[in-house]
C-alpha cells in the first residue's frame, strides 16, 4: 500500500508562541526566536524522597498526640519541629548531628548517599548558617548540581540542588519547607525560592540512566556523547594519550530518549529528543561554553532522531510514539522551523536519514514491525511507501 503523506508547515510561531498554562506556575512568552520573557513561580511537588524518616511512622513528634502537624511542644509555642526516634522511654531527637526530618538532616542525608558519600558536619548548625559556617573554598553563590541551597537566616532554610536548568530555573528537593516535616520538589529561579547562597562541596555527579548514545573519532580520541533519563548530556572521552574522563555538557533537560552528534569546525552539537517532545541543540567548544538551546516542542513522544546538515543547514528528523516524523531545520541564513513529513505510521522505535542529491530520504521502523520510506525535495511535499512486508 503506497500513502501520500502532504507535510504541514509549522511555523516559529505554533511552537514557540505564547505557552500559557492557566493554574499552572510558569509562563513562557516568547517574542521570538532570538528574545524570550521567562515569568516563572516555583513549582511544588510533595514526595518522601527517599528519605529514611519521612513521616511519623519512622520519626515520630516527641509530644505526640498533642504536638500537631508542626510538632509543637504544647508547654512552649516557640519549641517546634521535635521528630525523633525512641529508644525504649529516651527520646533522641538528632541524628548526625541534625534533628530529624528538618531541612538540615534530609540535605546532609542526601550529601552522603552514592556517589558523593560527603559527610556534612554538624558545626553547619541550622540550614540559614550553611553558607558562613562553610569553609569560604565551598562557598558559591552561583547553583550547580548538588550544591546545598542555602535562604540565609536563623534558622533559615536549607535545601538540595538536583539540577540547574537551561531556563535558569533549578530544582531543589527539600524537608521541612512547609513546616510539618515532609518532603517536597520545588522548581523556580533561586532568588524566587529565596537561595542566595550556595555550599559547593565539589563533587557534581552526572546520575541518571544512560537512554541514548552517538559516537565520534575525533583526532584519534574517541568521544562518547549520551544523554541520560534524568535530562544530561555528557562526553566521556579517551584515546590518544587523552585520560579517560567524563564530562556534563548539559543538566536539566527532560527524559532523553536519543541524541545525534555533529561537529561544527570545532564546536560540538548534541541532539536530543525527549519524552516531552523537544528536541535541544547543546552545543561546546572552540571557545564556546556549554549551552543548550530548544529547536523545537510540542512534537510528542520522540523516541528516534536522525542528523544531516548539508551546507550549513541543520535537518534533525525525528520519529514519534503518535506516528508522525518531523523535520526541524536552522541554520545558514535558514529560519527555524518544523515540518511535518509523515503521520498515521504508528509508533515509530527508530528513523535513518540520507540525502540524496537534493532528495530528502528518512526510514522509518515501527512497533507494527513495519518499514516505511518517506521522501520529498526541498520544499516539496512528501510521500511514504511501506518497504516491508513487501506489499502487495
């Protein structure tokens, strides 16, 4: 059976226009391509954390029942936040030094877990004494991964840096934020969740599952680019006399399912796509710090993408869960912009892409067990043909 599949253009417009979620906590108004307004309120979602403690079954309020959701000392309204264990009829309210399902214990908990196994000493004290009470290597007041995020006070508060996003906001997972000794992630930018200061101890895990790979031999060093379930793209590198290492070129993107490497005269692009439909361009190198830049959202589940860039324009196609296959294309005085090539293939597992003279060729393989071929000429409207089974 042959389809004739006619491509939609979508403009900059449609995928970046006005993104507004009524009720939600985040407004995206871009203006265009090059300039963006970004409004954004913290985001809360409650979550034990994995905490050990993380409610009144394993660290009970010492004046339970009449302690409250606070865990106030009814003798004294300024005594609060007592969680603790017992021990026959003694009552043991710290832990390492830090009391119990605060926001001080969970954050010196999540520092000593694998990988970093960093033990925080209990002369920090409360969490708004963080940052002074650091040794002035480890004090920051620029976030990274891992980093304690510190709202100077006392007692102030003080919460865990998963990750800093390219939108400039970061995630923080926290205890004891809402004052009733539960657990929570936050998402916003640090000075809207109050985090001035910053405790670097010096170890940045890259973490998460590696979900997506492409490769380059790049003067005799091979170089490993992958991007992980919990939204990095990394480098690990080694050959040639160069010491095997591994780098994180980009922290805070979504789920990442695939990725395509270019190199650029020296710049390195990753590709990715992701879960949430987005394809990211990061890109390094040659005196160009890391960044990441969204060429395109809304798409669906992306779960394949092909690269080819022809004289200096950028062609990513990518394959989703819904069926359809996109072309997002920039570069080389080209705007930026997604085409809609295929739809109705079913999910599609994985796409090559080849260029043939000024023929645009994508394959595509689906969960059906089915293998199209869908091709245009620039600028032209595309069709599909199923290759296998052979059909009739």
């Amino acid at each position: 059976m042959t389809n004739l599949h006619i491509r939609e253009r979508i403009t900059n417009t449609r995928l970046y226009s006005k993104i507004a979620n009524i009720g939600s906590t985040s407004i995206l108004l871009a203006a265009s391509i090059l300039t963006a307004l970004l409004i954004v309120t913290p985001t809360v979602s409650a979550d034990v954390l994995g905490y050990p403690y993380p409610t009144d079954t394993e660290a009970p309020c010492e004046f339970a029942p009449n302690g409250g959701a606070s865990c106030t000392n009814p003798n004294d309204s300024s005594d609060k936040y007592d969680w603790g264990v017992w021990v026959g009829t003694v009552f043991h309210p710290y832990r390492n030094g830090f009391e119990y399902r605060n926001c001080t214990d969970y954050v010196q908990w999540k520092e000593s877990t694998s990988p970093t196994n960093i033990s925080v000493p209990s002369s920090f004290g409360n969490g708004g004494q963080w940052y002074n009470n650091a040794p002035t290597t480890e004090q920051s007041t620029t976030p990274l991964a891992w980093d304690a995020a510190v709202v100077p006070g006392n007692p102030g508060h003080v919460a865990f840096v998963e990750s800093v996003n390219t939108d400039g906001t970061i995630t923080v997972s926290e205890y004891n934020q809402n004052g009733q000794g539960t657990g929570d992630k936050r998402t916003g930018t640090a000075s809207s969740m109050g985090f001035t200061k910053f405790v670097d101890f010096g170890v940045h895990p890259v973490g998460g599952n590696a979900t997506a790979v492409a490769y380059a031999n790049i003067g005799g060093v091979y170089n490993v680019f992958w991007g992980t379930d919990n939204g990095t793209i990394n480098n690990t590198y080694w050959g040639n006399g160069t010491t095997l290492g591994t780098s994180s070129e980009a922290t805070g993107l979504d789920h990442i399912t695939s990725v395509a490497f270019y190199n650029d005269n020296g710049v390195y692009h990753v590709i990715s796509g992701t879960t949430t439909g987005k394809i990211y361009d990061t890109f390094w190198g040659n005196g160009t710090n890391p960044q990441t830049v969204t060429k395109a959202s809304q798409l669906g589940t992306v779960n394949s993408i092909a690269l080819q860039v022809v004289n200096g324009v950028y062609n990513v196609v990518s394959g989703t869960s819904g069926g359809y296959v996109y072309d997002t294309y920039w570069g080389n005085g080209t705007n930026l912009g997604t085409s809609i090539e295929a739809t109705g293939l079913g999910t599609i597992n994985a796409v090559a892409f080849y260029l043939d003279g000024s023929t645009y060729n994508v394959f595509e393989g689906t969960n059906d067990g089915i293998i199209y071929s869908t091709y245009w000429a620039s600028g032209g409207s595309s069709t599909t043909n199923e290759k296998y089974p052979t059909p009739n």
